[in-house]
C-alpha cells in the first residue's frame, strides 16, 4: 500500500523534536528541572482526570486538590474516582528515576487534601483506590511485555497496538447492564469506562530512558492515540497519527522546558527573601511550577511551620509577585512573575560569549539528535532540509 507522501517529513520532525527535548533535558539547570517536574506533574493529573471524563476548570482543579471544593458540581456517578485515580499516580511517580519528580510527587501525596470518593460510585467490584492502582499495573506489564526498540517510531507502532488489543486500554465499547426498579429488571446500555491511557503515558518515559532515548523519565501525557490501531485507520494513516503524537507531544515538552528555563532566570532575578537562608525561593519555585496552593498544602510540601510558610509569602509579596483567592474562607496563593517588572537585558554585557561548557552542552545535544537520527535512517542534513 502506498502511503502518504507526507509520511517521511512527519515523522522526521517528530524523531527532531524528540532529540531536541533530550539534548535540552541534559543541558537543563536543576531549578529549571524543579520547575518542570512541578508542571508535569500538574499537567499529568490534569489531563488523568480529564481521560477519566470528568470535566472541571484547571482552577477547579486547584481548589479540589486544596479541599476546598468538589472536582466538578455533579460528579458522573459511572467513573472512576477522582482521587483515588490522583493517589495512583502520586504513589507510581514517588518511585520514578527523575528525582525532581518523584520528590515532589512523594511530599504531595500528603499534600492531596482533596474530597475523599464516595465507594459506592465505583462501578466494579474493586474499590476505588485499588481500582487505580491495578491499572498501574496492567500498564506496567503491557509495557514491559512489548519487544525491545531502540527506535522511537517502531516503538510506538508496537505500543498503539498493544493498546488495540488490550481489554482495559483498548477503545471503550458500550455494554448492556441489568438494572433493578423494585419489582422490575431492565437492561440498558451504558458506555464503558474510558481507556485509561494516562497509565501507559505516566510510565513511558521510564522505558525510553532505559532505552537510552532520554536523558530523565519524563510523563507523556496525550502521546498514545485511541484511533491509530492500524486495523481502524490503515497503516498509513497509523503512521502519521503516532507522528503526529509524537511531534506534538515532544513540542509540547521542549515549550515547557523553556519556559520552566525562563521561570528559572526570574527567579534568578527577583531574589526573594533576604537573608541567605530564606526559604523563599523554594516557596516560589513551587508556586510557579505546580500552580495555586493553600497554606497547609505548603507546610506539607516545604517542611515548614505555620509561621515559616507565612514569613515566605510575606517575602514574596514584599516583591510584587503573590495573589490570592480566597475560597469557603480559605485562601490560596499563586505566583505572576510578569507582575515585577524585569531588569533591562536590551544590551548585552561586553564581552559577553558562550562559555566552552554550553558549547559542549550544545554539540552534545547535536549530537544525540543526529544519532538518533541515523539509527531510524534519516541523515541529519535531510532532516534540516526539511525544516
């Protein structure tokens, strides 16, 4: 079958922008990684729940994870508990090979003070928690049952259909379901759970870093794609919906990498606190990285007493750079970097040049890009082209 002639070029770009993310993770400076473990990990839980089919605002969100609301105003009572889905994950990441994010993964399972779920919205026989917790493990085994590929694109051919074929993470199918009305027994049909892909993404990056694909194991949220089995698409079409994947999800996380640089530098910049023991960078850091918490969120998180965490926030408002929403009372802080105006940077400083160490990092990355390249048949000079 002659596939598409875009195919090539799609997934050349894809294959660059995963050798970029990787060149970018090695060469990233440990705040700015602190920085991005907390986004993923907001972006992980985020986009778990929404997979899950519940709908809520990423504010509602923050204040669900705070206990001061409910994650939507009329909860489907036919899904998956919320937070026993969030536990899941906290507990699975704890123990991920990136420190920066099972460090921070590990202190917010204590830090989670969202609604406890209800059981008896479960729609199985398991309990919520160990509901989600088994589907960690059903990822983790169909993971580790895929041969072995150093290649990216082969990899995730082989992933999509494992997927396909799987009965928990294949695409739902509507079920008849018997139902009692007192004396009467009806059946009706009831759309089956979601595909609960959010596990395979959390771990895959773990196998690409054992892989050697990747320099940290980090999440992939929105990377496996319900409609690329190549028995419903066809293998062309298969073909660029994983590139596709790949090279949006891998853009995304270079994006975010950036940024979690640039919060960095900011950082960097403002120096709260005064004094050189202050705890309030770390304090800004958290902020800036996973987004609005409540006071008894980050005593958990930073170790910290009532009046440790009050005297950072003080610091950061000294700065300009804390807001508050108040909620049932209670507030919650986050962070505007762009509120405090930032130093002139218009010219550069005289003499200014690369040091030798960032045009090491640079060939580095370069060169990871191009191996990785040349493993999946594409010379580095036509992927440029193609640019």
């Amino acid at each position: 079958m002659a596939y598409p002639g875009d195919v090539p070029t799609l997934e050349t770009e894809a294959l660059l922008a995963l050798g970029r993310l990787d060149g970018a993770l090695g060469a990233a400076r440990p705040r700015t990684l602190r920085l991005l473990a907390g986004q993923q990990l907001r972006t992980l839980l985020i986009t778990a729940l929404r997979q899950e089919g519940h709908s809520f605002t990423d504010q509602r969100f923050h204040a669900w994870c705070a206990g001061l609301a409910t994650l939507s105003d009329a909860p489907p009572r036919h899904l998956r508990a919320p937070r026993a889905v969030c536990e899941a994950i906290l507990t699975e990441l704890a123990h991920s090979s990136w420190e920066p994010l099972a460090a921070l993964a590990a202190k917010f399972s204590a830090a989670l003070l969202a609604p406890q779920d209800h059981e008896d919205s479960v729609p199985d026989a398991e309990t919520g928690h160990a509901a989600a917790h088994s589907l960690v493990t059903g990822a983790r085994n169909l993971i580790e049952a895929l041969e072995p590929s150093p290649l990216p694109l082969p990899a995730l051919a082989q992933l999509h259909r494992a997927v396909a074929a799987h009965i928990r993470f294949a695409p739902p199918e509507r079920a008849l379901v018997p139902i009692s009305l007192g004396a009467m027994r009806l059946t009706v049909e009831r759309a089956a759970l979601p595909s609960p892909r959010w596990a395979l993404e959390m771990l895959w990056g773990e196998h690409w870093r054992a892989a050697g694909l990747l320099a940290h194991a980090l999440p992939f949220p929105g990377l496996i794609r319900l409609d690329a089995s190549p028995d419903a698409a066809g293998p062309g079409e298969a073909r660029i919906i994983v590139a596709g994947a790949l090279r949006e999800v891998a853009q995304s996380l270079g994006g975010s990498l950036v940024k979690a640089g640039q919060l960095s530098r900011r950082i960097d910049d403002l120096q709260p606190g005064r004094r050189r023991t202050s705890r309030a960078p770390a304090l800004l850091e958290l902020l800036a990285g996973f987004g609005p918490l409540r006071s008894a969120q980050i005593e958990t998180l930073l170790g910290a007493t009532r009046l440790g965490v009050r005297t950072m926030l003080a610091a950061l408002g000294d700065i300009g750079v804390l807001e508050r929403t108040t909620l049932a009372g209670v507030c919650l802080y986050s962070v505007n970097l762009s509120a405090h105006p930032a130093p002139d940077v218009s010219e550069p400083a005289a003499g200014f040049a690369f040091s030798s160490a960032a045009l090491g990092e640079y060939d580095a990355a370069m060169a990871g890009i191009e191996a990785l390249l040349n493993r999946s048949g594409v010379p580095l000079a036509d992927a440029e082209e193609d640019d």
